[in-house]
C-alpha cells in the first residue's frame, strides 16, 4: 500500500512540475553576481517554470541530505 501511496504522489508531483513549465515558458535570465571588472556571471536562459521547479528540487535535495547529516551525528 506504502509503495502505490508513493507513487502516486511522484505521478501527482510528476504532473504539477510538467503543468508549471508548460504554463510559464517565459524565458528569464539569472544573474548570478554584480559586475566584476564589467563582467557579469550568470545563466544561461531557461523557461521560468522550469527554473522554478529545479529550485524547488533542489531546495528538497538540501534538506534530504541536512536531515540524513543530523541522523548521521546522533
């Protein structure tokens, strides 16, 4: 039951991450720092729903590994 439950929720994810980037193709281009010497670092141009959702990924990615960090130090 544990493993229909958690796939549907990846289906459910799955599907809400797809329907942001389908609804916000808007190109943005982030800027990573302030001019250095008249250079600026930044990337390269991504729909802003995809920008969004990777954010978001990578936001869940941090906390998985801080929360396996504090389990580790117990």
């Amino acid at each position: 039951m544990r493993m229909v439950l958690s796939f549907l929720l990846f289906l459910v994810v799955a599907g809400l991450s797809g329907m942001l980037v389908f609804l916000n193709q808007e190109k943005v281009t982030l800027i990573l720092t302030p001019a250095f010497g008249g250079v600026y670092y930044i990337l390269p141009s991504l729909p802003l729903g995809l920008l969004v959702v990777f954010t978001f990924f990578l936001g869940v990615l941090i906390g998985y590994i801080l929360s396996l960090l504090t389990r580790l130090i117990r």
